[in-house]
C-alpha cells in the first residue's frame, strides 16, 4: 500500500502538469483571439491581454515549481567539477540552502503584497479581479517551489555526478 505521502505526491504532480498545461493553452487561446477579433472583426477584447498576462505570470512561476523537482534550473558545473567530491557535495547543499532561502524570501514577500491587496480591496482595471488573487498565486507558487526543492533535494535531483531526470 503506497503512503500517504507518496500518493499526495503524485496528486501534487498531476495537479501541478494541468495548472501549467490550463495556463499555457489559456495563454495560446486568449491571444489568439484577442488578435483576431482585433484584426479581423475590428473589435477589441479588452481584457484578453491583462488575463493573457496573469496566466503567463503564474504559469512560468507554477513551471518553475514543477523545474526545481528535478534540479533542472541553471547551474555552472563546469567550476563545481574541478572541485574534489566531498567539496562539491557541500556547494550542493550550500546552493540548496541559498534557494530555499531566496524562495523563502520571495514566499514572505508575495504573502505581504496578498494581505496588503486583500486589504485595500484593489482590483484590475478591465476584468476586475481583486489584486489579491494576482498575488495569492504568486505565494502558492514561491511555497510550492520551496516544497519542490526540498523534494528534489532528497531525490537527489541537485547531484552534480549523478542528476536525476525523468
């Protein structure tokens, strides 16, 4: 019997997969059609553009949660490969505790603008979404990217000698 964890594990993974996948098609589509009711029914689709713009925002921050399960954000092992192995296992962990403390930052930074925007009552201009909402995805998805790493981590997704890619 899998445990609890490794099933909420793979809800969060397919979760993740259609929020990213939603995200991405509603991007293709509003553009689209904000393009062609533009240019071929001389009509303007006012709020395609800003919505267009928040699910390019969450979906590259969601995307980049799903990236740091497999260790796949940039890195410079061409320096890290000179050094001896137990030194280059410690710039591994030294580099997990900078991300996690950068995302961590991020994660306290997007949970204040979400308060303070839930509490102004502020919305967009053309579809009037509270700005909060703009935020709370920007949170869920910093949170998420710290669960990911950690998650990576212990996978062993950030080894140099031996990344793991699926």
């Amino acid at each position: 019997m899998p445990s609890f964890l490794a099933v909420l594990g793979r809800w969060l993974d397919r979760a993740e997969k259609t929020l990213v996948v939603f995200l991405v098609g509603g991007i293709v589509l509003l553009v689209f059609s904000g393009a062609l009711s533009r240019y071929v029914f001389s009509y303007s689709i006012a709020w395609s553009e800003e919505l267009a713009r928040y699910f390019f925002l969450w979906g590259a921050l969601f995307g980049a949660a799903a990236a740091c399960r497999f260790g796949q954000h940039g890195g410079i092992p061409l320096l890290v490969d000179r050094f001896p192995p137990k030194l280059q296992r410690a710039v591994e962990v030294l580099v997990i505790v900078g991300m996690l403390s950068f995302l961590g930052y991020l994660t306290w930074q997007s949970w204040e603008a979400t308060a303070r925007a839930f509490a102004s009552g502020q919305t967009s201009l053309t579809t009037k979404i509270p700005i909060w909402v703009v935020n709370a995805g920007m949170f869920a998805a910093f949170a998420l990217s710290i669960l990911r790493t950690i998650q990576g981590f212990l996978r062993g997704a950030y080894r140099i000698d031996q990344p793991v890619v699926e």
